[in-house]
C-alpha cells in the first residue's frame, strides 16, 4: 500500500481538468509498472496453487495431472525439496525410475539426512531388497528412518517400518518402542504388539494388547461386516483363546455373507483361513490328546478341512500321518481319502498318500493303480518321484533300470539345501548299490549319511558297498552298528 499513497494524494488533490491532458500517458505508465510490481506476488500465489494441485494429484495416483502442473511450476517458481520428491515420484510412476532414483539420491543421501520423504521412499525400497534380516544388514534402512524421522518424529509410517525390520531381525525390544509411539494412531497394530510382548514373556503386556486388538477389532466388524482382514484376525484371537466354536462361527458366517454377495475373491480367503484353522485344531488336539475319541475329531476336522479345499496339501499329509492310526480313526483316514477321491478331488497328492500305504501293506497291484493316477496329474512331484523309484526297486520282479530313471528326476527337482533331498539321494544311493553301481553308490550313500546316521538300511548298504570296494574296515564299521541295533 505504501508504493501507492503518494501518487493517489497527488490525484486527490489535483482538479480533474487539469488531468485530462495527462491521461493517456498515465494510462500507459500504470500498463508498464503495475504488471511489475504486481508478478513476485502473483508468480508466487500460481506456484503455490500448482504445487497443492501436485500434491493433490500425487495423492489421488494421477501423475499425468501431477506431470502437467509440475512443468507449469518450473516457469513460477525456484523448485524446493517438496517438489523435486513429487517430480521423482511421477518420474517413478511414469517408468522414468533412472531419473526418479536420481533425484531421491540428492534429496536423501547415505551420509547425511536430507528431506524426510524421500528418507522414507528409500526405506520403502530397502525393505523390498532386504534378503537376510540380521541387525547388521539394517543399519542403510536404519539412516533413512531416522532422516524421516528426524523431519516428522511422529511418521507413523516410518515407524511402522522400524517395528518391521526390527521384528524381522529378531530385535523385539526395538520393534514394541516403535510400535508403541504410533499403536494409538494404528490400532490395528495391538495384535502384532500382543504377539511381540508374548514372545519376550511379558505375559500382562500382551495380554492387555490382545484385548485391546480384540475390543477394536469387534468395533471394527460391527461397523463394517465386510471387512475381511479384521474377521480374519478376530477369528485367530478366539482362537489363541481357545474359544474355537466361536472363531469357527465367525469365519462361516462371513463366508455366507461374501457368497450372498458374490464376492469370489473374500469368499475363498476366508474359506482359505477355515481350512487352515481347522489344521490348526488338528495340531493342538494331537498334541494335547492321545485318546482315540480325539483322534475320530482330528480325523473329522481334516474331513472339514477337505470338504473346504480339497487340495490343501497341509490336510492331506495329516491325514497321511494319522492313517497309521489303529482301529476307528486309521480306518476313517483311509475313508476319507477314498471319499475325496470318489467325489471327483483326485489330487495327486491323495492318489500319493494311498499308493504308499498300500506299499507298505504289499499291496502291488493297488501302489501301482494310484502311482500311475498321481503321475498323470503330477509328474514333477518328487516325493512322488522318488516314492514310485522305491516302489519299482522293492516289487516283484524288482525294475531297477525304471527305478533310476525315477530316481535321477526326484533328485533333479530338489535342491541340496531342501530338506527332503537325504532322502531322495539315499534312494538313488540304494539303487545303485542293487545295480552294484558301487562308486555312484557310495557318493549318494555318504551324503544322506549325516542327516540318516539312524537308518539300518542305510548303514548296511554302506556295508555291502565298502566291501565291493575293498575298504573292509569301513564295511565293518557300518556292519557292527547294524548288528548293534539287532
């Protein structure tokens, strides 16, 4: 206003016809230095607006929009830290990840802290690439937390991401201090929280958590019924209540209610979750219970479980384990198989199940029947694999050659560092042996050894091969402890 007060008292005071002469030229000089004066504060009142448009773009995921106003930017105003980040994220968001990583490199370096939105975008990226969580691989992820941190100390989501990588490094401690300062913000965190402090025994912790979880997560289904993931872990905290009735209504109501709707995609997660519940039932029955009136109700929950997926391949080798069972419960585990087999859920897992019992009762003609049914559904299964090649070495007449090849595929498809794979080379091992393959005998032989040290066949196998080797000592060694197990 000041720029102005003088030249409007001259006006004031002037008589009007004096000024007419005059006024074409003050017309002219208030088009040249209006404009001037008036541009700082309009360029920066524009810029602003585009910004707030950027960011509100950025927001609602469209970058086209946001790329526009951020070219219109460019000519407005000196760039700051919060634009060159929302260019980066378009840049991102449009393929232009060379040019996005660029800029964030600049925004958050390594040494030191920069802006804290572009500290956390990097985080995000660093989680994703983290392929072993040990405290000593988290100290890049740690530095650009605590630059995100140290702009906005309550971020709930950089400490959402503290609490991750802590938990996943084993760091418990670390993770519940972060997790607590933003649990009031993200109250769908109390049941991680109440996990947390069960696993560092601070039992009054968790549990207040896991009422807490539970109050918000009631609060939450009786407001939105259709909320999937807090029906899901609803159910599972009725479940560590040991109230299974009530998790179990609370997951088949909900699968009626997405199936009314139509909802596919709901109706198989939860259905999903039931069926894994009731393995979970399974467990902690077999566990605690070895009464045969536990083992009919473990026998008809893997029935449920079943009757849910009937591929669920958790179900099918409980029902594998518990068809050993004697009496009642071993003759229903048999039934069920035949039953999910009959009602058209032939996987090649239960045709497995069945052709190896039926092995292990000598019952030739039945193995092979379901060997062959599992094959064709599944012939990259190499327990399956590796169960037809122990078939074909022990049936009458023995088929080593056909045995092999089974074998060499079973081996081909595990990895060293797989579990199984002692058991699939020991297989192999044997039947070079009964081929008096002595060398390849001995390599797949001497490697199940460490993991099979217990088993007697192994033991006289490696016998049998020293021996044809001429390492007798050896061959006595393996030998006097099969005699020790006699």
């Amino acid at each position: 206003m000041i720029l102005f007060a003088r030249p409007i008292h001259w006006l004031e005071t002037r008589k009007t016809s004096h000024l007419w002469p005059a006024l074409p030229a003050a017309i002219v000089i208030a088009a040249v230095l209006l404009p001037a004066m008036l541009s700082p504060l309009l360029q920066g009142r524009t810029a602003q607006r585009y910004k707030k448009a950027v960011n509100e773009a950025v927001i609602d995921h469209d970058y086209q929009t946001a790329a526009l106003f951020l070219q219109k930017i460019d000519g407005n105003s000196p760039v700051d830290s919060s634009v060159q980040f929302n260019r980066a994220v378009v840049d991102e968001a449009l393929g232009r990840s060379d040019a996005a990583l660029k800029s964030m490199d600049l925004l958050a370096p390594e040494d030191e802290f920069g802006y804290g939105r572009a500290h956390l975008w990097k985080a995000h990226r660093l989680v994703a690439s983290i392929k072993e969580w040990t405290p000593a691989n988290l100290s890049p992820l740690i530095h650009h937390l605590d630059g995100a941190v140290a702009e906005e100390p309550n971020l709930a989501d950089a400490h959402l991401l503290y609490g991750f990588a802590y938990h996943k490094a084993g760091m418990k401690s670390e993770a519940i201090e972060h997790l607590e300062k933003i649990v009031d913000q993200r109250p769908e965190m109390h049941l991680t929280l109440a996990d947390l402090y069960d696993q560092v025994s601070e039992k009054s912790q968790a549990k207040k958590h896991f009422n807490l979880a539970r109050t918000h997560l009631e609060s939450t289904l009786d407001e939105n019924p259709q909320d999937v993931q807090a029906r899901i872990q609803l159910a599972l905290i009725y479940f560590r209540d040991e109230v299974f009735a009530k998790s179990e209504k609370l997951l088949v109501e909900g699968i009626a209610a997405a199936s009314a709707a139509e909802q596919k995609t709901q109706v198989q997660e939860l259905t999903s979750m039931l069926s894994g519940l009731y393995i979970r039932r399974v467990d902690a029955l077999a566990a605690k219970d070895a009464s045969v009136e536990s083992q009919v109700q473990i026998i008809a929950l893997l029935g449920q479980a079943l009757a849910l997926d009937p591929a669920n391949h958790a179900a099918i080798s409980r029902v594998a384990e518990f068809s050993r069972f004697e009496g009642e419960a071993g003759e229903q585990a048999q039934q069920l198989l035949t039953k999910m087999l009959a009602a058209g859920h032939a996987t090649a897992t239960a045709h497995l199940v069945l052709g190896t019992h039926a092995t292990q009762r000598g019952d030739a003609e039945k193995a092979l029947r379901h060997f062959k049914q599992a094959y064709r559904q599944n012939p990259k299964m190499p327990v399956l694999l590796n169960n037809v090649a122990w078939f074909m070495s022990h049936k009458e007449p023995k088929e080593y050659q056909k045995a092999l090849t089974f074998s060499n595929r079973a081996v081909e498809l595990v990895d060293e560092d797989n579990p199984m794979y002692p058991y699939v080379i020991e297989t192999r091992g044997q039947i070079h042996a009964a081929l008096q393959h002595w060398e390849q005998a001995l390599t797949d032989l001497e490697q199940a050894l460490p993991v099979l040290r217990g088993s007697m066949e192994l033991h006289q196998a490696l016998a049998r091969v020293y021996e044809a080797l001429g390492e007798k000592a050896l061959a006595e060694e393996h030998q006097r402890i099969v005699d020790a197990q006699k």
